[in-house]
C-alpha cells in the first residue's frame, strides 16, 4: 500500500466537519478505529450515520471526535487530493496523444495517469492494466461505481498490441466481474483506422453490449495524430470515406441495439460526422448525453439549447461586433449560430475565425487544443472586435491559461480586444455574443 498523507488542506465553511471543530493542517488518522490509504477508503468509511473519528491536531494533540454526518460528506479537502499519489500508467499505447505533445510544455501535461480513484471522482478513463487482483476486489468490496473504462478493443491479442503491455488482455474479464458485482461502467474506444475498426470494432461493441446495462454506454473516439509523431507507431487519421464508413456501421448497431435492449448504446465523436460532412445527429439520439464530459454529443446539445434560446433574443437595435476563434472542426457549424443570431439580433456583426492548430501540427482540429500563440498568429492581422469569443474549453480546467501557458491577459493584451469565454452551452453562447441577457 502506498504512503497515505490524510494532513487536512481546506475545511467547507459551515460544513460538518466545521462544526467538529476540524481545520486545516489537522491530520485525520482513523475513522471508526479504522487507517484509510485513499479518498476510496475515505469516502467509503464516512459513509455511516454516525461516525468517531481520531484527529491529530496541529498541536500534536490527539482527539477523538463522534460525529452525526447523516451519510453526508464532512466539507474537507486533504492535502493530496487523493489521500496517496496519483497512479500512473504502465501502458506505451500506439496511439497514445501525451507521446505526441511538443516539447517544452508544462511537466505536468505530460502525466500519464491511468487512476482508477481519478476516474471514480473526476470521470477519468482508465485502462485496469495496473491493478492487481486485490485491488479489484478492493474496489468491488467498496462497491466504486461508476468506472469509466478505456476498452479499445475487447479483442486480448489485439489490446495488448494497442496498449503495448502484455497484461493488456484481462480487460474485458474484469470487466465481466464487475458487471457480476454490480458495478456500471462507462467506456471508450479511441479508434485506429486499420487496428481496431470495422469486424474488430463489431466485435468490440457486441461484447461490451452483453454486460448491457453495466455497461451503460460506450463512446468511440477518432485517434487523434499530431505533427511530433517521430519514431512511434505508424497510424492513418480518418478521412472522410473510413468516417462515414465508421458512421453506417455504428448507426446499423445502434439500430440493432435500440431494438434488442431499449437503448443506442454507443455513440460516436462530433469529429466522425464533420470529416464525412454529414450533419450530427439530433439531440434525442445521444438519450441524454451520458459521454458529454468526454466530448461526444457536444454539437448537437448545444445546437437544440440554441434552438430554444435564439427565440429569446430581445427585439432591439443592436451594435456590436464580435469575433469569435474556434477549432478547425468546429468551424461551420459556429458559422451557421452566428449567421442566424445576425439575421435575428439587429446590429451585431460575428466574423468566426477557424484558428489552424500550428502548436500540434498533424490533423488535430479540435478547439480544446487550440492555443494563445497560434490564436495571436492568426488574428493580430484580422479586423478588431468588441469582444474575442473563445470557447471555455480553450482553456485549462479553472485556470485563465492556455494549452502553451500563454494567460488570457496575455492574448488580450497583443489582440487588443478582451476575451470572453463561453461554455459549450446555446444560451450562454447567445447572450455573451449579443451582450445582453435573453428575455425569458
Ligand atoms: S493509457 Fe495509453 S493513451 Fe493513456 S496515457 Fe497511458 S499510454 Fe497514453
């Protein structure tokens, strides 16, 4: 077992653990007279109406504390977040994206993390190749549901050639035990054209579908390739034939699956439709966005929010003009927004930029990756804007930087217009656009 840090780092203002009279820099030390090694275990043992708890004061005073908590959380952050370190992965993938990232970023983008508490708290994927079988049954003992689980491909030979680890194989055996236990889980293929597409991928999705409802939905994601690709394994990007090749294969066994078990199942990334040039399918299909937080289903949810909030536009005059920088793959589908909030909101002009993505090279399109640098190149030249709108997600998680630690002040600075960040949300992208909120 890993070393365990249960030093307290932050306490909830008028949480329970508040009342208790917790604070930050005390070191909790047993639960219920049990250790814990993880925020699994943690979590697990506060899981009671009542609870006693040992405490190791700042002082070095020890108390020993009985607490109601009424199976709520007590309001505290440790100061690793995770009780012991984060787990990395064991796995050298062929199509692994952190293999391919330029040099010189930040260290930490280059963390391989392949975490199963990370994927239990923050919906992380994992690929179950570095845990041992007592750590399995660990986690089915404490009944951690839901796992998101990074498949690939349940065919043994073939993952462990994907995921170059030759205990690569089990996956899909563990996975039948905790479809036995109870425990749902949530899956993803990242697709290689020639590797784990076509019969491969068929198989795939049939066996995932026989843990059916466990398994309770499965995205499958196009590899995704970029310049710095030297000395690793040779892999194609999909192109518009292979992706409307993936698209009638996947719709003919979401057809089937729909049938047989009331539900699609699997669904594919936005990128597959745009590279076939068909549009994404409407919002009903997706059945309530269960891989949103991965990516899939974005256009299309917020295609039918924009639906709805378009009709909220006020009846005014307006002057505004906006520019807004977006991902290559994102970019008709943007222009076709601005183009009907400029019909309907009088006096607001949106020029959308596709920014190239220079940083990565290859074929990488997404607006995720799109960074500071690449966004300044672009436009210093283009006319200026009452505001630059980005997308949220051009930004790292909570923090005001870019992918190349460029900060928004920085971009705003050499642009000479403020940003302003939008969630992938249709009456949030309306309302910041207009500058002005909807009339409900
Ligand atoms: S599991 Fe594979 S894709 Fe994920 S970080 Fe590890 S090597 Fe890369």
């Amino acid at each position: 077992m890993r070393k365990a840090d249960t030093t307290i780092k932050y306490v909830e203002p008028f949480s329970i653990a508040e009342e208790a009279g917790l604070e930050a820099g005390d070191k909790l030390v047993k639960i219920n007279g049990h250790e814990f090694h993880d925020i699994l275990e943690y979590r697990y043992l506060i899981s009671e109406y009542e609870i006693t708890i040992e405490v190791e004061k700042k002082d070095g005073a020890v108390e020993i504390i009985t607490i109601e908590s009424n199976y709520e959380d007590l309001g505290i952050e440790f100061r690793e977040g995770l009780i012991d370190k984060a787990q990395s992965c064991t796995n050298k993938c062929i199509f692994c994206f952190i293999d391919q990232l330029p040099k010189g970023m930040r260290e930490t983008v280059y963390f391989k993390d392949d975490d199963t508490r990370l994927s239990f708290l923050q919906g992380n994927y994992v690929t179950l190749t570095n845990m041992s079988d007592e750590e399995i049954d660990r986690l089915i003992a404490m009944h951690v549901s839901p796992i998101n689980v990074s498949v690939h491909t349940t065919n043994p030979e073939l993952r462990c050639k994907m995921l170059n680890n030759r205990f690569a194989g089990k996956c899909f055996e563990i996975m039948k035990k905790f479809k036995a236990n109870g425990i749902q889980m949530n899956c993803q293929i990242v697709l290689c054209p020639d590797i784990n597409d076509k019969s491969e991928l068929e198989r795939s999705l049939r066996d995932m579908a026989s843990l059916y409802p466990y398994v309770n939905s499965i995205s499958v994601v196009p590899v995704g390739l970029t310049a710095y690709r030297e000395g690793l394994y040779p892999l194609k990007p999909f192109n518009s034939e292979t992706s409307a090749e993936t698209i009638d294969q996947v719709e003919k066994i979401q057809n089937e699956f729909l049938e047989k078990l009331g539900t699609r199942l699997v669904y594919l990334s936005d990128e597959f439709y745009v590279n076939a040039g068909r549009e994404v399918p409407e919002a009903d299909s997706y059945e309530g966005f269960p891989q949103i937080e991965n990516g899939v289903g974005l256009m299309a949810s917020m295609r039918e929010e924009f639906d709805s909030a378009i009709k909220l536009i006020p009846d005014k005059k307006f002057s505004r003009h906006v520019v807004a920088a977006t991902g290559e793959i994102a970019y008709d589908f943007i222009k076709s927004l601005a183009e009907r909030i400029e019909k309907k909101a009088n006096g607001v002009k949106i020029d959308v930029y596709a920014i190239k993505n220079n940083f990565f090279g290859g074929g990488v399109t997404v607006s995720g990756l799109v960074t500071g640098g690449d966004i300044i190149d672009q436009l210093k030249d283009k006319p200026k804007g009452d505001i630059l709108a980005i997308p949220q997600s051009m930004l790292r998680d909570g923090e005001d930087i870019f992918l190349d630690d460029l900060t928004v002040d920085n971009v705003e600075k050499a642009l000479g217009m403020p940003i302003v960040p939008i969630m992938n949300d249709g009456y949030e992208f309306i309302e910041k656009l207009i500058g002005c909120e909807l009339e409900f």
